[in-house]
C-alpha cells in the first residue's frame, strides 16, 4: 500500500542496503526535493549523510539562516554551509544575457560543489532530489529548468572523474507524494508547501547585470511581499508570487523632497502545470498595500509595479 509511512520504510530499507556504511554526500538547496530526500536519509543512515549547502547571494531573505536552523540545529544533520555571494558576485560582473547568467549561475554551482566533494575523500555516494517527472523531462532532454545538479548529474551519469554513486530515493515520485512523505518526516507545511523557486534563484529576477546591492533590495521587497500574502491568506490562492528588481530609475516624492529611485515589478500567477499561467486578480487594496509598504520601507525604491502579462505570451519569470 502506498502510504507515506510505507513509502518513507521500504526508502529507508533500501538506502540502508544501498550504501551500507558509506559516507552520502546530498547538494541541500533549500528546496522542497533536496530537503525531503536530506530529512529521509537523515532517518535512513544519521551522520553518514553529509549535506552540501550553497549559499549563492542569490538567496531570497535569511534564507541561508533558515536552512542552517531546520537540518543543522534542529534535526542534527550535518550541514557544510558555503558563503559564496562573494565569488557569484564577481562571476556575474558585467554579465546581462540570462542564458549566460543562468550557465554562470550553474557552472559556478557544480564547480564549488565538486570542491566540496573532493574534500570528503570518505564520501562513496551523491545523493539527488530527483522525481519521477524529472525523469521524464531528462528522457526528453528538456534541459536547463531543472535544478543545475539534476540536469548535470542524474539521469544522463556522473562526469567520468566524478566516480561516486547515485542515490535517488524519490525517483519514483510525484510532487504531491514527494511533500506528503515530506510532512510525514517532520518537515514544516510553510517550507513543504512552499511556492517553486528558480535554480539561479534571484540571479534571474534582477534583469540585466547581478548586484548585490540588487540582490539586497530585491530581498527586502521579496520578503514584504511574501509576509502580506500569507497575513491575508492569499500565498496558496497563487501558485507562484515573487519580486522582480528593474534596474531602471523613476521619479518620486517623498516628504518636501524628490527622489530618484529604482523600481519593483510584482509578479503573481494561477497555473497548474507552470506552462501557462494567467496573472493572479489580487485584490487592489492588498496591491496598494504592497506599494506602500514597499516604497516606505525600502530605501532605494521608489516605484512598484503590477505585472499583468499572462504565459504565454509572456514568462512567469522575466528572464
Ligand atoms: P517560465 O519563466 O519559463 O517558468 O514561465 C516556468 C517555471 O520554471 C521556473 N524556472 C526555472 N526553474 N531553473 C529552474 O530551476 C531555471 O532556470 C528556471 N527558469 C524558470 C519558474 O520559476 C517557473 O516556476
């Protein structure tokens, strides 16, 4: 019978028997796959999982923080925290093309990944957060959507230098299982249930060139906005809400003074599959609400738009 706590028994079993005593080494994102598959084989084989967590400067607010307080204190497991805005910032210097931003992004990822790895010469196994409709998609070789260690690593095989095996206990899953086993091991709903979050994270919601003094305002208003849907019971009404940093200025007043500042776009849709989208009817109060919350708190921006383009023709990210 499939239930979760069957699913999550005949995992653990066959993890177990997989690797042994061997060390697992698990790339952590944040993300719902990554953070179901590090609390199962957390259960499955305690101390001998050892997560890999990246933290890229393209996070959204405390993100990093939070990560680190649910595996590491919380659960116990052992998390290797790696602080490299610095080295995404420099890397996406002067850069503008999102494809290229996204390869950056990427490579960048897999490389500071790789030198994590190399240091756990104890470490025999990569596990992945791969499910079943990335199986799939990869069969079609659809690639660059799915999370960069996924499009480089499952599937297709490990780089030949890379000589470690693969576990992918959620392989044969569904979303909608992948977060029920998800509850079940003890992960909070808020996180399990959270909106999807793009691999290059806010790499590709600041347009053109990555800052980081983008990034930081970009994070601000993120936040604001995420805080207001879910005070107003409106975040699981949309399938994914988000802020979008314009690197374009806009002319305000603010008191006896005029200001010259950037600007936020609002993006919010209603999807079932992500392929197409309509934009969310939030209310206009609750807009006026953000605008003003936006505009008043963050330092730096002085305009806020609503995005009312539908997918297609548009995206549902800007880049
Ligand atoms: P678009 O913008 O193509 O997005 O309408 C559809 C869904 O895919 C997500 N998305 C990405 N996810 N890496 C990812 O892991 C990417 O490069 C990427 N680009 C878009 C997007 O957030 C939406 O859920």
């Amino acid at each position: 019978l499939w239930t979760a706590k069957n699913i999550i028994a005949d995992s653990i079993d066959r993890v177990r028997e997989q690797v042994g005593e061997d060390q697992v080494i698990l790339g952590l994102s944040g993300g719902v796959d990554s953070s179901v598959v590090a609390a199962l084989l957390h259960q499955a084989i305690g101390d001998k999982l050892i997560c890999v967590f990246v933290d890229t400067g393209l996070l959204r607010l405390n993100e990093g923080d939070q990560v680190m307080a649910m595996f590491a204190e919380n659960m116990g497991v052992h998390v290797i925290r790696v602080n490299a805005a610095e080295r995404y910032y420099i890397a996406l210097k002067g850069v503008t093309d999102p494809e290229a931003k996204r390869k950056i992004i990427g490579n960048l990822f897999v490389e500071i990944f790789d030198e994590e790895s190399n240091k756990l010469t104890n470490a025999k196994w990569l596990a992945q957060g791969t499910i079943y409709p990335d199986v799939i998609e990869s069969a079609g070789s659809k690639t660059g959507k799915a999370h960069v260690i996924k499009s480089h690593h499952n599937v297709g095989g490990l780089p030949e230098d890379m000589k470690l095996g693969l576990v992918e206990p959620l392989r044969e899953l569904f979303k909608d299982e992948v977060r029920t086993i998800g509850v079940e091991l003890g992960l909070p709903e808020k996180m399990v249930y959270r909106h999807p979050f793009p691999g290059p994270g806010l790499g590709v919601r600041i347009l053109g060139e990555v800052k980081e003094e983008y990034a930081d305002l970009l994070r601000q208003a993120d936040n604001i906005f995420m805080e207001e849907l879910h005070k107003h019971d409106l975040y699981h009404k949309t399938s994914q809400a988000f802020a979008v940093f314009l690197p374009v200025k806009s002319v305000g007043v603010m008191g006896d003074g005029r200001r010259y500042d950037w600007v936020i776009a609002l993006r919010a849709v209603e999807t079932i599959d992500f392929m197409t989208a309509r934009w969310a009817r939030l209310p206009y109060d609750f807009l006026e609400l953000m605008s003003l919350r936006i505009i008043n708190e963050v330092d730096g921006i002085s305009r806020v738009t609503y995005d009312i383009s539908g997918k297609p023709p548009a995206t549902i990210e800007w880049e």
